[in-house]
C-alpha cells in the first residue's frame, strides 16, 4: 500500500490522506479537505478514486466530499449514525473490512472526539508483508496528544476508547492523525511532565519541523511522548493533584488523570 500523506496548509493544519493499492491503482481517499490536491495526486500517479472515507463529520474532514465525486464514481463511507455527511452512500460498523484492490483496512468505532467517529486500521500489505501496521486516527488520537471533545464530544467516551482500543494497538504500528499538532502536544507533554526526556528529544529533533514531510510516531513512541497514554506517569499524577486537588484515594485515578489532561489542554 502507498500512503500519501498531504499536509493542508490552513490554520486547523489538516492531514488528508490518500491510500492506493500499487496492483490495481485503486486508491481511497480519507478525510479529504484539500481536494485539487488529492485529484492532482491521483491523475499524477493513475489512480481511480473508489472510495472516500470520514472518520466523523466536522466540516474540516468532509468539505471535500462533493468536489471530489465530481470527478470520481466513489463510495462515500463513514459511521453508521453520521448518514448526513455529503454524498454519503455506505454505513460502517465496527470491524467493517474497507478493500480498495487488494488493499483492506480494518474500522474502530471510537467516540469521544465526537460520538460517531471512525479510526481506520491497516495491518496486511500483502505486497510488502513487512510493512507495519499503521493507523489512521482522525481527531480521535493525535502525536503526543488527543482529540478535544467539545464540538459534539464526550470525554468520558474518549477515556473509554483510549483504554479499551487505542492502548490495544501493536507497538510498532505508525500513527497517521488528522492534523498537525505535534509540536505544541510535545509542549504540553512538557508542561505536565518536564522530566519526560522522550518529548525533550523529540522537539530538540524536530527543529525545523517540516509538516510536510513529517516525522511517524509509532504507538510504542506515543506511549513515551503523549500524555494521553502516560496516564500512570507520577510526575503527571502528582501535578494534577496538587493543581486540582484529585483525591489519590478514588477509584480511578487514571480516569480522573485523562479528564483533567483534557481540560487543562483546551486551556493551554
Ligand atoms: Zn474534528
């Protein structure tokens, strides 16, 4: 599978992806905002746009649905409950199978960013089986940081599917977000935890940072550098508590801690 990741220059920095099985040029087009580009991408290269995919419905990841069918016979997939998307034609449920060639990725329902969200994993290149999995998250998980949830979201649901899906996901597997955060994530990483060396390097590393030609994080790193999934981190803990007065005693101090880190990066 080729991954074209194509950073949007606006001021949400979107990441539009374009996926194409090599064999039979079909290619699936997810989030896609930045459509001129993605068309020019796929005439460039001989691909045939079958399908478009929203991981959930905020206008950034589906305003370009509609310009694209213009051009392209597509499927438009998204969650079973978001059918108001543009040009929507097919439901996905959990564990859905999304083939484009001899291409497959697997789909997660994940609330929280919003209740009807979708993640799309890919794990079995069959022409290159030695490729890592990797993992399309939309505004569900982001590099060193997670989705907000206050356009539709439920943070409660978010913790549940970080726990419950995102924590499940293989080490090695490379993390494709919806947007470009990772610089201010690696800060706030910074500001809840500044011994986190991890997040140091990583930002130490990364000057200039190029969104263009972006560095992959893989979940194993993510477990390093985001907050989101360092839930059991001390110096985390510790802070919030102090800051928020958290009771060590609750039952679920690891719930409480993600609450929190949510709360405190929409004021960061
Ligand atoms: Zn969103």
């Amino acid at each position: 599978m080729r991954i074209h990741q194509i950073y949007v220059d606006n001021n949400l920095r979107n990441y539009n992806y374009l996926l194409a099985c090599e064999n039979t040029r079909q290619a699936i087009a997810i989030d896609p905002l930045d459509h001129k580009r993605i068309n020019n991408l796929a005439l460039e290269h001989n691909y045939i746009i079958t399908k478009i995919v929203n991981t959930h419905d905020h206008h950034d990841h589906i305003e370009g649905n509609l310009p694209l069918l213009e051009n392209w016979d597509a499927e438009v997939l998204a969650h079973h409950q978001a059918s108001h998307i543009p040009g929507f034609t097919t439901g996905v449920f959990p564990g859905d199978n999304i083939n484009f060639g001899d291409q497959n990725l697997v789909a997660l329902d994940t609330p929280g960013h919003t209740l009807a969200h979708i993640c799309l994993l890919f794990t079995d290149d069959q022409a290159n089986p030695e490729q890592a999995p990797a993992f399309f998250s939309g505004d569900t998980l982001f590099n060193a940081g997670a989705g907000n949830c206050h356009n539709g979201g439920d943070v409660n649901l978010l913790y549940e599917t970080f726990v419950n899906q995102i924590y499940n996901l293989d080490d090695g597997t490379r993390l494709y977000p919806g947007h470009d955060y990772l610089i201010n994530n690696c800060q706030f990483t910074l500001d809840r935890e500044p011994d986190n060396v991890a997040a140091k390097l990583l930002l130490e590393q990364l000057k200039p940072h190029d969104p263009n030609n972006p560095h992959i994080t893989t979940l194993g790193e993510e477990k390093t550098i985001n907050s989101f999934l360092r839930l059991n981190s001390k110096t985390i803990q510790q802070k919030l508590q102090q800051e928020l007065a958290l009771n060590p005693e609750i039952d679920n101090i690891e719930k409480a801690v993600f609450v929190a880190l949510r709360e405190k990066r929409n004021q960061w």
